[in-house]
C-alpha cells in the first residue's frame, strides 16, 4: 500500500531543501499532487500480471503470434524519470493463448513500478511463459529514457533496445529469424 501522506511530506522536504517556500500559491498542492502521481506511477508494486493473463483461451493454434507497437512508460529507478517507448512479443502457443488487451495489462502491471528496461523486458517474458506456457516467447522494447535526454549525457531521441525470450524462441535460429523479420525494422 502506498503511504501518499509520507510522499506528500517528502515532496515538501525537497521543496524546502531547494531553498522555495512550500506555502507560496503554487506550490502549496504540489505534494499532494505529486504524492497521486506516484500512486499512479507506481500502482503495479502490489499487482500481479499472472491474474490478468490467466483470463487467456484454449486455441488449436500452434504457429507465431506477434504483437506489435505496444505503447508503454515507466520509470527508471535510478533516476525517477520516465522512459518510454514500444513493447513488441511474440510467442508461439502450445494451446494457450491471450487477447491484445490483457497482455497490455500486464505490462503496466510491470512497468509501473520503480524499473530498469532490462528487468522489465525479462518480467514481461517471464510472466507470459509462466502463464501460458508456450513453446516460445519473446519480447523486445525500444524506449527513449529521459535521464539519459534530459541530463547526464543530455542525448535526446538516442533509444535502448533490449531483449529477452524463452523456449523455441532463444534456441530455434529459424523462429528467432521468423520473430524478427515480422517485427521489421524496430524503431
Ligand atoms: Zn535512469
């Protein structure tokens, strides 16, 4: 459970600590604002992306299934800025298989918790190969990460690709091959 209170006082720490006045007119609600925000931002702490994906179908299919351009963001957890970007997965079903909607569920289950792209990318496949238990599954995430825009090496629109699968998925050069070519070229 998020204590929003002990946020809201944190906020006005910082506030004071930066040398402002916490009770001027436009900061006076900023640490209950940004005391929701981080509710919001970080509501999947407690969450579960396994209950949402056990919702998933039996289907006779058996060959890839890819879903792609799946818009996400989260934050990064050494920085607290957001990163942001797009989630592609494929996998291959030995019988199970999930609609689009519950599988973006889950991934704001994942992403919205403190996060770093890596682990994020390798939760997601995790959670899908638990649930479903595919012959293969992967997932590649492209996201821009505003600590590396906005400070430190200040390189706006440089992306981070990372990657992660299972199965079929990792050790079939041939379905390895037949993932990539239907993701085309990963912006
Ligand atoms: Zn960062």
């Amino acid at each position: 459970m998020i204590d929003q209170d002990k946020i809201s006082n944190a906020v006005s720490a910082i506030i004071e600590a930066l040398g402002e006045d916490p009770s001027r007119e436009g900061l006076q609600d900023t640490p209950r604002r940004v005391a929701e925000m981080y509710a919001e931002f970080f509501s999947g702490i407690d969450a579960d992306p396994a209950e949402v994906l056990a919702t998933g179908f039996e289907e006779g299919h058996r060959e890839l299934v890819v879903l792609r351009d799946i818009p996400f963001f989260s934050i990064c957890e050494h920085h607290f800025l957001p990163f942001f970007g797009s989630v592609h997965v494929g996998y291959i079903p030995k019988g199970r298989v999930v609609g689009a909607s519950k599988l973006a569920r889950a991934l704001d289950i994942l992403a919205r918790r403190p996060q770093i792209q890596e682990r994020l990318t390798d939760q997601l496949v995790e959670a899908l190969n638990k649930t479903l238990e595919p012959d293969g599954v992967a997932a590649v995430i492209s996201a821009e990460h505003m600590c590396m825009s906005l400070r430190g090496v200040k390189k706006p629109g440089s992306r981070i690709i990372t990657s992660s699968a299972r199965g079929r998925l990792k050790t079939q050069t041939a379905d390895r091959q037949e993932f990539f070519d239907l993701l085309g070229e990963i912006r």
